[in-house]
C-alpha cells in the first residue's frame, strides 16, 4: 500500500466508523468504534513508519483546481501532506484516539456510578470518531484552506461531545461556551487565510513568506489569536474548565491529544513554514504563554473537583509548548525540540491522569478531592496511573516529562537574558505543580476510606488494560517521538 492509500485509511477510516454507526443507528457502536478506530492507529503507525524510513516524499497527492477562476491556480490545492511535524500529530492523534474508544467501551455503560449511561451511545461513538478524523484532517491538511475546513470541525465535535450529557443543564450551557469560543478563534483564522490568499493568490503554509513584513506580521498574530482560542489560552481559557461536564473519556481526548492540541499544531505549522518571524511576536506569544501559566497556577489552590484541576493543568501545560516556539523565534531549536516533545509526553500523562480520576468516579460516583479518600487499598492500579501522570506531567525523572520539560528550560537558559528569566518561572511552576499534585494524590488516595470509595464495587478491564498502556508510554513515549521530531526544523 503506497503512503498517498496510508493516508486515505487514516484520514477515512474513523469517518467510516462514524458512518456505519449512524447508519446502524448505534447498534454494534461499542464494537465498530473500537474496529475502526484501531484500524486507524495501525494505518498511522504504517504512515508515520513509512516516512522515517524514506519510503515517502513530504506531499501526498495534488489536486489543481485553475479551472474553477474564483480558487486559486495552485498545485496541492488539495491532498495530504505527510512531514515529521504531521507524523508526529499523528502519533498522538491516532494513539490516543483509540485508547480512549477502549476505555469508553468500560466507562459508556450502566455500571458508571457517576454517570449511568444506558442510551446515547451511538451519537458518542458517532461524535468520537468524527472528532479523531477531523484531527486527522488538520493534521494532515496540505494548505491553510484544507486546514480550516477540518479545524471547524473539530469545533463542531467538541460542542457535541461536551454536550453529550443532553439532560444537564450544565453540559449543554458549557458545549454551547466551547463553540462559541473557539469559533471565535476560527475567524480569526478565517481571516489571516483570506489576507494570505488575497496577497499571494495562495493557501500553501510557506506563502506567508511571500507577504511584505508588516502585513507578514499582521496574519501571524492573527494566526497567533485563533491558536489562543482553541488552545484556551489567556483570555479564552475559561471555556476549558467548564467543558468538564463532559464524558471523562471526551476530556482526555480533547486534552490529551485534540481540539487544544490543533491549537499548538497550527503554531508549530506556523513557525516552521515561515522562514522567519519578528522578535517581537516571539516576545508576545511567550508573554501570553507566561500570563496564561501564571493564571492556570493560580486557580489550582481553588479546586474541588478534580477535572477541573487537571483542565486548569493542561492549560498551563499548553502554555509551556506554545513558550517553547516562542523560544524557537529567539533562536532556541533545542527548546522547540522540548515543546514539541511535550506534546506527546502531556498527552499520554494527562490522559493518564483524565482516565485514573475518570476511573474513581466509575467506580465511587465522584471525582470531588473532598469526598475521596483512602482509594489506595480499593484501586492500586488508579492510583498508580494517578501518581505516573502526575509525575509525568510534573516532570519527574524518568518519565516522558522530564525529558520535554529538560529541553525546554535548558533551551531557554541557553539563551540568556529574557530566556533564563522564563526558564527560572517553569523551574518555579513545575514545583509548584509537583507538591500541589502531590498534596492532592496524598488526599485522595491514603488514608481510611471515605464513605464513597468504600461502597465502590465492580470492575473494568478495558479501564485496566487502557491505563497500564498509558503508564508505559509514560516512559516510552519519548523513545517513539524523537526519532520524528529530530527531523524537523
């Protein structure tokens, strides 16, 4: 199979999953989801490993559309474009994507303590697919036009994966909020690609390049505004919080490894295109990165619920990638290498955590910090899973974030003056962040058992077996990712 039919299977199997379980009207959605979605991790797997072998060219096919006068006269209009930064997206994407279909196979059921789930199914498991192939689809879109159509329909799939809980008033207020929001980066991005196109008379990624350097600068901080949006960064950030009324497997795959995550891509996409960006938006993106981290941090020693907690986390977390590109502009690769590590350690560490304190309010009905204690002795495997994500993401050694965290502080000590200043904060937060999540972990998992945990009863092998996977990517990932990233620049 050539990489051009790879990328075809990637991009279209979770979309036909999502068809046959409308088509079915959910019957067998459990099963077709898990098929599917699992075809498209292996479909990845044999993209991704194609082209760190040579196998492949960075474009996929090409599309010229000069017939139609009101669409630009342009080679790879549409098609794939498969590089190191979208294979490593897709790793991610794919990865994550069906562990989370696994565990939701356990958590979508009637022995949910917290959240019964006896109809509905098929819309989740309709919704889920779509969301991995529209950020399939981001990832591997050729050209800002190919990029924007599929970054709206993550949008659209967050509002209805966020509002799955339809008879809730709370998830259908904070679906209607995370669509609205991060709509509002979509124009903002609607409108660098109009400026784009109307000056170059293209939709590649390198046109920006061919932009005079006031109007250059103009459509990156556009592109910049719409990333904020939808990597809820200062000011947009509230929308993240509150769209933790959703499934807790849908918090784990928009934080772990979608919607946020087309956020940073579309940076990344950015800085690496562009030949060069000015210093001074380099010095605005990590000004907002550092305002973002210090209002994330802030807010922890506020928190009941956990998710909560733990979304206020991945905020701060994409904060710490999108400095790490700001760094790049001031001329730090080995920072860049960090945060685009980051992406893969934050992503298997926080769906770590996202399914461990999904797992407790499976089996207690809760996730609120004080109504858990002592679930130690009840579930050694969640709690496990809880402390390698917190250590994870924290940037204990050995796990995955240590390594990204190494290269982004190291990075920005390197290169002096402004840069070891931001390097002192992360240094700063990451050990705030330990002893808080430490604190936390002591809370809810020692001591005698609250009266919640000691009524819990049952089991959840997929839960299980998708849990002890995330704990050893904790450690592997790095080994898999690097190999990608240390292709690009």
């Amino acid at each position: 199979m050539s990489t051009t039919q790879l990328c075809f299977v990637v991009l279209g199997a979770p979309i036909a999953g999502a068809c046959l379980v409308a088509a079915l009207r959910g019957r067998l959605c459990e099963k077709i989801a898990v098929v599917f979605s699992f075809g498209t991790l292996i479909a990845g797997l044999f993209a991704i490993r194609a082209f760190i072998t040579g196998q492949v060219i960075p474009t996929g096919f090409e599309v010229e559309l000069s017939r139609l006068p009101w669409l630009p006269a342009t080679r790879n209009f549409l098609g794939f474009l498969l590089d190191p930064l979208t294979a490593l997206m897709l790793l991610v994407i794919t990865l994550i994507g069906f562990l989370v279909v696994l565990y939701s196979v356990n958590y979508m059921s009637p022995n949910n303590a917290e959240h019964p789930t006896t109809d509905g199914k098929g819309r989740y498991y309709f919704w889920m697919l779509f969301f991995i192939g529209s950020m399939v689809g981001v990832a591997l879109s050729p050209n800002f036009f190919q990029l924007f159509i599929f970054w709206e329909l993550t949008t659209l799939c967050s509002w209805a994966l966020i509002s799955q809980y339809q008879d809730e008033e709370k998830a259908v207020r904070a679906g209607y909020k995370a669509l609205i929001m991060t709509h509002v980066g979509g124009l903002f991005l609607m409108t660098a690609i109009v400026l784009v196109f109307i000056n170059t008379r293209s939709f590649e990624f390198t046109a920006l390049n061919l932009l005079p350097d006031g109007l250059k600068n103009t459509v990156i901080l556009l592109i910049m505004v719409a990333a904020w949006a939808k990597a809820a960064q200062v000011p947009f950030y509230t929308w993240l919080p509150d769209a933790m009324e959703a499934p807790t497997p849908v918090s784990a795959y928009l934080h772990g490894a979608a919607m946020v995550k087309a956020g940073i891509y579309l940076v990344a996409r950015t800085v690496v295109s562009a030949y060069s960006i000015d210093y001074s938006l380099g010095l605005v993106l990590a000004i907002m990165a550092m305002l973002t981290l210090a209002v994330g941090v802030f807010l922890f020693f506020f928190q009941d619920d956990l998710k909560r907690l733990l979304a206020l986390s991945t905020i701060t977390h994409l904060a710490y990638i999108l400095l790490a590109f700001a760094l790049y502009i001031f001329g730090s690769y080995t920072a860049f290498t960090g945060g685009l590590l980051h992406i893969a350690a934050h992503a298997t560490g926080k769906g770590l955590l996202f399914l461990s304190v999904g797992a407790l309010s499976y089996f207690t009905g809760t996730r609120k910090m004080s109504e858990l204690r002592g679930a130690l002795t009840r579930f050694p495997i969640i709690a496990l899973g809880f402390f390698i994500g917190a250590f994870t993401v924290t940037g204990v050694p050995p796990f995955a974030g240590f390594w990204s965290k190494f290269y982004i502080i190291t990075g920005a000590l390197s290169l002096g003056g402004v840069g070891s200043l931001f390097g002192v904060l992360l240094l700063l937060e990451s050990v705030v962040a330990f002893g808080w999540f430490l604190w936390v972990g002591q809370k809810i998992f020692l001591g005698e058992p609250s009266p919640a945990v000691a009524r819990a009863h049952g089991d959840a092998p997929a839960i299980t077996i998708v849990l002890v996977v995330l704990m050893i990517l904790c450690l592997v990932i790095p080994v898999i990712a690097l190999p990608i990233i240390q292709w690009i620049r």
